[in-house]
C-alpha cells in the first residue's frame, strides 16, 4: 500500500482542526490510505464518561461507543484464564491512558451502529492519536472489522503483523494464535473468531459463491466461502479466485462447521494473500 499523500493527510488534520484546538493537534494517520481521510464522516467531538473495556466507551449522554475495526481481549473468552485476564485490563487502561480527561473525535464509516445499537467509529484523542492504530502497535488488541466499516483496515492488518512478528501483548497468548489450515483441531474451535494460515489448494467462483479450499477432501479441510455481496466488495479480483490458487493466505473470522470448518468471507480485507 502506498504512503498516503502530503495532501491527503493535511485534509484529514483540516477536518478534525474543527473539533479539537490546533494546538493539541499531532496526527498519527499515516496509516488510513489516502481515500480513507475523505471517505470517513465529518469530525465530533464527544466526551468520555467511563472506559468499559479495551475497545467499548460510555460518551456522555449514555450512548455505547465500539471502537471500530478492533476487539480487544475479554475476560469471558476464556474464564479462569488469570494471563487473559490481565491482558484485558491491560488493554483497558491503555485505552484510559491514551484518551485521558479530555475529549476524543469520532469519526464514522457506512456503518454507524452495530448490531446491539452501540456507535461505531474511528477514534482519535485530544493529542491526535488514532486509538485504533495505536493499541494494534502494542498488541493490546487484534484486527475485526466487518464489511461496513473497512477504512483503515489494510493499515491496521499490517500493524497487526508487525506486533504479531514482535510477540508484543496478546500475541504471546496461545488463545490468539494464527492457526494452521490444515490443524485438524480446528474443528473444535467452531464458534469462536479465529485467524488461520495456509496454502490454497483450489479456488473459483460457482454460480456467484466463491469457494477457498486448503486441501483435496472439501468435506473434512478448511473452506472459505464467500457470497456474492463479499465478491462484488472485492472488485475484478474476486471475480476470479482461480489466482489464488498455490498461494500463501491469512484468513480471519467466525469458524463454524459444515462438511469440515469453514469460515464465511464478508469482507475482502479478511483475506490477506502472504508474500506479495
């Protein structure tokens, strides 16, 4: 991905100068590639009440604020688990630190709210941290977004490798390991969010549906499957998975079982093809 433009960035700490004074300002946004800072929703200004945990607030006025394109560790993933615990509260005081008493602007992708009505959006503290990218840095939290809301996501996938590559926070929690295609435990990992690697051993689009596979037997080997609304996000490249085809990828998503696991691609920043 290219670095985003001089211009492009000035556009973007334009915008947000309207919310926060310009002497706090200090943008770290060379991350959101450069139709990123014009795609996103005009700048607001909210204040925080309480910090529920590593990537969910309560504004002022009681609205539920998600931090978008993120999920932090949880202490219900795994209950018991003292290490993840203490990596969830880590990542809430994180959160804490980086906002501070001031106010934090939002702003928004398509996708306003979530399913339980909570807002999502793009973070960004007094001093001009973008929340999201900076606790992706430091491991505190792993990349989920979904298909309305993926400005920023290519930016954050990368930061994630590197903090992945340096075992930084949570990446030195077996819970969050990168699992191989080919594990067979992965099918005792149905219903949990998972990010898996592998060697594409075929891929085509049929009928509109778009089908990844990892191995010969498509009834037992992972399968990524990706309808026709992920295939027309992907552009002409999803239109033809056959490419794919002997390439190293890292897939992300809901693992569920259906003639062997299988995850459901609706977004194509899910799929990351290795080595390119």
């Amino acid at each position: 991905m290219d670095e985003p433009s001089y211009t492009s960035r000035r556009g973007l700490l334009n915008l947000i100068m309207g919310c926060i004074p310009a002497a706090t300002i200090g943008l770290s946004l060379a991350g959101l590639r450069p139709a990123a800072s014009d795609e996103l929703g005009p700048p607001e200004s909210v204040t925080v009440a309480e910090i529920l945990d590593g990537d969910t607030l309560r504004l002022t006025g009681g609205d539920l604020l998600r931090l978008a394109g993120i999920e932090a560790p949880k202490r219900d993933l795994a209950p018991g688990d003292k290490a993840l615990a203490e990596l969830a509260e880590g990542a809430k005081a994180a959160l804490k630190a980086r906002i501070g008493a001031g106010p934090i602007v939002l702003r928004q992708d398509s996708g306003k709210r979530d399913r339980y009505g909570r807002r999502l959006a793009q973070a960004f503290s007094t001093d001009g941290t973008w929340l999201q990218e900076s606790l992706v840095a430091e491991g505190l939290v792993r990349v989920r977004g979904d298909g309305r809301n993926r400005l920023g996501l290519e930016t954050l996938l990368k930061i994630e490798a590197d903090a992945r590559d340096a075992a930084r926070g949570i990446w030195r929690h077996p819970f969050f390991a990168v699992r191989s295609a080919e594990d067979p435990a992965l099918e005792r990992l149905a219903g949990t969010f998972q990010i898996v690697s592998g060697r594409v051993f075929a891929a085509a689009v049929v009928k509109n549906t778009g089908f990844i596979n990892f191995g010969a037997d498509r009834e037992t080997d992972l399968t990524l499957v990706l309808k026709k609304p992920a295939l027309d996000l992907g552009g002409p490249a999803m239109m033809d998975l056959a490419w794919l085809t002997g390439k190293p990828i890292r897939c992300r998503g809901w693992l569920d079982l259906f003639d062997g696991p299988r995850i459901d691609v609706s977004y194509p920043e899910q799929i990351e093809v290795l080595g390119v």
